[in-house]
C-alpha cells in the first residue's frame, strides 16, 4: 500500500505565508514610500500577520476532516451555502488580485529594466506573465515550492535583515545623540 504524501503544518504555513507576503508585500512599497524609511516597520507587521494568518489556516487543515479548504471550514458552520460563497468570492478575488499582481510586476519590470511600454504593450506583457506563472502551475506543487523559496530566502529575508540593520543603526544614532552634550 503507497503512503499518501501530506504536507507538514510548518509547510503548509510556509506555502499560505508565500502566498500572501509575495501579494502584500510586494503591493506595499509604493504605498509606504510617501511615509518613509519608518515603513519597514510596517513590511515586518505585515508580515508578522501574514504568518499568523497563515498558521490559522493550516491548523485548520490539520484538524478539520472536511475537504475543501476555507470553503469546507466554511462549510462546517454555515452548510453548503457558505462553502459556495466562500469558493466564489476567494475565486473572484483571486482573478482580481492576479491581475494586480502582474500589472505591478510588469510595472517593477519597467523599472528595474529602464523599459518604457505603452498601455497595449503593458496589458501584452501582464496577460504573457499570466500565462507563464499558469505553465508554472501545471508543473505542480513540486515546481512552484521551489519559486516561493526563492521569494522567500530570495527576497522576503534580505529585507528582513537589512530592516534589522536600518532599524539598528537608527537606535545607536538616537542614543548618540542622547549622550552628546547640548
């Protein structure tokens, strides 16, 4: 008899966390950099809920029977219609928030690249980008772990660490300036 493969509750909240950090995260800068370095702050909160929200879900994987995911805990309490208002609107939201994620990457590309694209070439690039993380999907859970660790260990954790550095060198200036004679 084959033992069926389970992910781990510390990987499914590794896979939520990526999930979630790699939208928020990656929608926050432009926001917070009207407000200024004191944003990072804000990225690590952020991310500090990501994690929490991430680890809910998986415990309820792992202790809830019912299949489905958010729908079937949904379905626990609330009966079949809350499974279904449940799927539909993480549905929705899902096809709204991929576009926004992909037209702020195609914007990010612009950027780093020093690339200016018209509107028509910005909605061909979002609709290719689309279409390439939708291959990537088809290659399973095995292909697009390995993409959320590198965002994780690629992106997620230097701006965790030079957050922590900021925020070091910013306390040792404020104390020096305490002990300095007025």
């Amino acid at each position: 008899m084959s033992v069926a493969k389970k992910m781990t509750v510390g990987q499914l909240t590794m896979l939520t966390a990526v999930n979630m950090l790699g939208s928020g995260i990656v929608l926050l800068p432009t926001k917070l950099a009207e407000v200024g370095g004191i944003s990072i702050l804000s990225w690590l909160i952020t991310a500090t809920g990501s994690l929490a929200l991430a680890y809910a879900f998986a415990r309820c994987g792992m202790l809830s029977r019912k299949t489905g995911g958010m729908g079937g805990y949904a379905e626990y309490t609330f009966g079949k219609a809350g499974n279904y208002i449940t799927n539909y609107t993480y549905g929705l939201s899902l096809l709204i928030a991929n576009v926004a994620i992909s037209i702020t990457a195609v914007g990010y590309i612009q950027e780093l690249f020093h690339v200016q694209l018209d509107s028509l070439q910005v909605g061909l690039a979002t609709i290719a980008l689309l279409w390439i993380t939708t291959f990537a999907n088809f290659g399973g859970a095995r292909i697009t772990g390995r993409i959320g660790a590198i965002t994780v260990w690629g992106v997620i954790a230097p701006v965790v660490l030079v957050s922590t550095i900021w925020l070091v060198l910013v306390r040792q200036q404020c104390l020096r300036r305490r002990l300095e004679p007025a």
